[in-house]
C-alpha cells in the first residue's frame, strides 16, 4: 500500500477578485503530516493546479519520532470562472487545488478535515463567509508529458489532488438595494432631461 499523507489547509485570505476575467488570489497555510523513515520532502514537491504561486516559504520541517510534519505559506494566483448570472443576488466558489509530483503509487493525499480551516475574520467585500471544506480526488493523466520513469511503469498515472473550497454569498440585499437606488436615479434623471427639452421645443 502506498504511503497516506495527511494534508490540509488554512485559509487567511482572498484578494483582488476580478470577475470580469476570471481571477483571484489567495494566501494560505498547507501542511504535510506522514510517518515511516523515508523522506518525502512534500514542500517542495507539489504544484498548484490552474495557478501560479506567487510566493512560498517552509514555516516548519521537523521528524518527531516516525512523524514527519512540513508546513508551508503560500500566496498563490488562481485562474477560474466566475458565475455572474444572478448578480448581484449571487454566491460564489472558490476553489484551488494542490497536486504532487508523484503518482499515487507513491504518494497518496488523505484530507485533514479536522483541523483544516479559514480564517474567521475573512474578509471578502460585499460577501459572508458561508462553508469552508477539504477533500482529496484522484485523476488519471492520459500523457507522460515525456517523464521516463512513466513511460516506463506499467502503472497508470494517477495522482491524488488536495481539493480546498470557501463558499461565499451575498452579505443581504445591501448591494441590490444600492444598484436599485443607482438605476432609479438614472431613469428619473433621464426623464426629468427628456421633459426639460420637450418644454424647450415647445
């Protein structure tokens, strides 16, 4: 049985959203919890699916008995789509997931649930915090990308994904009672213009 590594994360916060072209980015902690003699070295092998990281650093790497624990700080920029078909009544998911570079074979993520988290105070303008949630996912790659070692192992290329999601959804009618206001004003500025020039012609 392949080695089981417990991993999971802590949200600390979610910036520069741009739903007009799909895009976040997120500051977060990720740590890597397995026991045996073998190092595995989980922090600086693992990539983030759809995203770039901006900027990570290994806050902890230590073996305490058999327990190998590595924690990581990472700001990361997230591509995705935004759903906007119920603005400004909508809610919204985000979601970012972390890969390793071995196939399942040899590592196999298993989600912390327990002590993964966000952070309370989370702060997203004109949106509340609602869920939070971990889980792992197996996904088969039909390509090598031209890696040997695949290539040459009979196996198949599965690897296990570190799923994290917050769910946010509008803070109240709030921004819909400002956007009613802002188009009502519009409309009525509009007509009071189009009657003022009907009495000029007159």
């Amino acid at each position: 049985m392949p080695p089981r590594f417990c991993a999971g994360t802590y949200v600390e916060g979610i910036h520069d959203i741009d739903m007009a072209h799909g895009g976040y980015w997120v500051n977060y902690l990720v740590w890597f919890r397995w026991d045996g003699d073998e190092i595995q070295d989980m922090a600086n092998h693992f990539r983030v699916y759809r995203g770039f990281v901006k900027q990570k650093s290994i806050v902890k790497d230590y073996k305490l008995g058999n327990t190998h624990y590595q924690l990581v700080r990472m700001e990361v920029v997230v591509d995705t789509n935004f759903g906007t078909k119920l603005f400004p009544l909508d809610g919204q998911q985000f979601m970012f997931y972390i890969e390793p570079f071995y196939t399942a074979k040899r590592v196999v993520l298993v989600p912390d649930t327990k002590e993964s988290n966000t952070n309370r105070n989370l702060d997203i303008d004109g949106y509340k915090l609602v869920r939070h949630s971990v889980n792992t996912y197996a996904y088969e790659y039909k390509y090598t990308r031209g890696d040997i070692e695949l290539e040459q192992s009979t196996d198949k290329n599965i690897v296990t994904e570190l799923a994290t999601g917050v769910e946010v959804k509008r803070d109240g009618f709030g921004l819909y009672a400002k956007c009613f206001i802002a188009l009502y004003a519009c409309i009525v500025w509009a007509l009071m213009t189009l009657f003022h020039q009907y009495l000029s012609s007159c």
